[in-house]
C-alpha cells in the first residue's frame, strides 16, 4: 500500500492510498503517474501536480514543460502584484498615489477591476483599498505592532474603495493621496485561476493548484471522482500528528476550495495580552471581532473562493451560513472557537467528519 499527504498551508491533500479504503479517502491509480513541483511564492508554499503524464530528465512529452512555465507565470505574477517589494505594477500605483494614473498590463487591470468592484459590492467586508490600515499593522512581517487608537482613526479615511479611479480604455489605475492598494486578499485566487486556464490550454485534463490555504482542482480522480481535501485543525500546532491535524474532508472537483482563519497569521500584543489576527474590519481598523476560527469557501474560481471568505468571515458564522445558503455559488464550512463545524446545506451530506470526539457538527 502507497500513501502520499501533502502539508501545504492551510489543507491536507489526500492523493494516493489503498483501493476501496473509504477510512482513508484514497484512492489507487492505475499506473501512479504525475508530474509536480513546489516552490515558495506569494507568502505561501504553491504546489502544482499534473497527473496522466510521465516525465523523464529527456522531458519526451511537451507537456512536462508545462509546469516550469507555469511557475515562470507564477514568478511574474508575483513580481507585479505584490506591495512587499519596489518594482512592480501594484506598488508603483501606491508610490504614484496622489500625482498620476499608472498603465498597468491587461489582467493587472481586470484583477484591480475586480478587486475594486467586489470591495464596493461587499460594502467593505473584503476591501482591496485597505493597505494604509494592514501596512500599519503589518501583521506577520518584520515592523508588526498595535498602532494607537490616533494613528488607525487617521488612516480610516483613506480606506474607500469608490475614491479608486479605474479607465479601461487607458488600462490606468489612480489613486488619491494616502491611499495603497492590497491585493494580499486576491490575488493568488486569481494567479491560480490564471494558471488553471493555462494548463486547460495546453489539454491537461487533471490537476491540483495548491497555493498555501487554497486549492484549485482540475478535474478529479482518474475514476472520475472529486479529489478530497482535507481541512486543518485550527486548534493543533505543526508538530501535531497526522491524526490530529485534519477536521475532515470534502469533495472538489473542477472547483476552488479556500481556507482562512485566525490562527495562521496574528499579532499577540503583550501589553494588554490581546491577540489579534490578520484579517481586518475596515470600517472600525480593527480585526473583524468574530466567532469564526477557521472558514472554507468552496466555489467555482479561485477569485470568488478568496473574496468570499473574506466577506463571509466578517459576517460570523449564523449571518454568514444564512448569506452563503442565499448565494448558490459558493457553498461553505465554519468552524468555531468552541469546536462546534457548521456546513452550507451543499456539504452536509459530503462532509467527511474525522475528528468525531473533538469536533461536532451543529446548526446555528
């Protein structure tokens, strides 16, 4: 018996196991083929593996160059979008903030558009204009610490999303003065899907996008069935053994799945002997006050399985599961702060329950 788990972020990846073994949600392939790679971008591990191919250091399929160029795209996309570094297209726009329109390339422009266009959809529970309030923060980067009530009030103005000024036909984006944009809440949904469309192109039929705590998936297992992917315990630590590190499981298949939470990024201050984590209320500076842990969107794109676990976080959990059972989208799973797993009426009867003297599956 061969058995492969991935540890990436946020989610367990169960790919290969013993035939018929419905305890381990594996499975057999016929002839075990599969080509990946795993390199560290965007903050995150991002992993992708093609499956039905075979690849050689001769690389006698075409298709086995498909991954260095997918992560040649990768590496691009990275460079342009992120406001950690000088050079790219996202940051030069936050560097003109207040003097002049910035021409960015054509899927900048549609992931700002987007971007913008789901802040403003959201009445702000994911906002893409919120890097005055998450560079002052800074949680999880070197410079973190608890700004003064003074200094978050001050910066609360510069958080609306309507003030960013978009032209198509220019493909410009402009920003007034004191405003930053922070596609962190976006953009690798989007690069996944970028990749997604890429290896569709080039008629890869399966294959798994893992991107920290997001999953693309190509098609499924080679019998035809959904890839099944595990979910983190909040609660457990990185030492923790495999059988106490996965909640359960759920089925994907030609879908995203996204998981966000409390416990992988925070700030413990101190002084006061708070905890806060990264994500972020807008509308008070403060991170959203919730009964969410940890929460997984299911949808049909990675973009839309970012952005909704955002605006569904700041909801909590009874208005959130009320809101994604009113968008037949997405579905979701939530879990609480006291164990308690909540799932989208789509899930309920696929939700694969592991850690059944821990956890318990309720309603709000």
């Amino acid at each position: 018996m061969k058995k492969l788990t991935i540890l990436l972020g946020l989610t367990f990846l169960f790919l290969i196991g013993c035939k018929g073994s419905s305890e381990n949600y594996s499975y057999t392939q016929p002839t075990n083929l599969q080509h990946a790679r795993t390199e560290i971008l965007m903050g995150a591990p991002v992993d992708i593996r093609i499956f039905d191919i075979e690849c050689t250091d001769a690389y006698t399929d075409a298709r086995c160059r498909l991954l260095d160029e997918a992560f040649e795209l990768l590496f691009d996309m990275e460079q342009r979008w992120t406001v950690n570094d000088v050079g790219g297209e996202v940051e030069r726009i936050n560097e003109m903030a207040g003097n002049r329109p910035v021409e960015v390339q054509a899927d900048t422009f549609y992931l700002i558009e987007q971007a913008i266009h789901y802040s403003i959809y959201s009445d702000t529970l994911f906002n893409a204009a919120i890097g005055p309030l998450t560079s002052l923060w800074n949680i999880a980067m070197p410079g973190a610490r608890r700004p003064s009530d003074g200094e978050i009030e001050a910066v609360l103005p510069y958080l609306d999303p309507t003030r960013v000024a978009l032209d198509a036909q220019a493909s410009t984006i402009f920003l007034e003065e004191g405003m930053r944009l922070d596609l962190g809440g976006i953009a690798k949904g989007y690069a996944a899907d970028v990749i997604g469309a890429f290896l569709l192109d080039h008629d890869i039929e399966r294959a798994l996008l893992i991107v920290g705590g997001e999953v693309l998936a190509i098609g499924g297992r080679y019998d035809g069935t959904p890839f099944r992917i595990g979910i983190r315990n909040p609660f457990s630590d990185d030492e923790a053994g495999i059988d106490d590190y996965l909640v359960g499981t759920l089925p994907v298949y030609n879908q995203a799945l996204v998981t966000s939470g409390t416990y992988s990024r925070y700030l413990a201050y101190q002084d006061t002997l708070t905890f806060y984590h990264h994500i972020f209320d807008s509308r008070t500076g403060f991170p959203f006050d919730t009964d969410i842990v940890s929460m997984t969107i299911i949808a049909d794109t990675g973009l839309l399985g970012e952005v909704y676990t955002k605006v569904v976080f700041g909801m909590g959990i009874e208005a959130g599961l009320a809101y994604v059972e009113a968008h037949p989208e997405i579905e979701a799973m939530f879990i609480s702060a006291d164990n308690g797993v909540y799932l989208s009426t789509g899930l309920q009867d696929t939700f694969n329950l592991l850690l059944e003297n821990t956890f318990e599956i309720r309603t709000p």
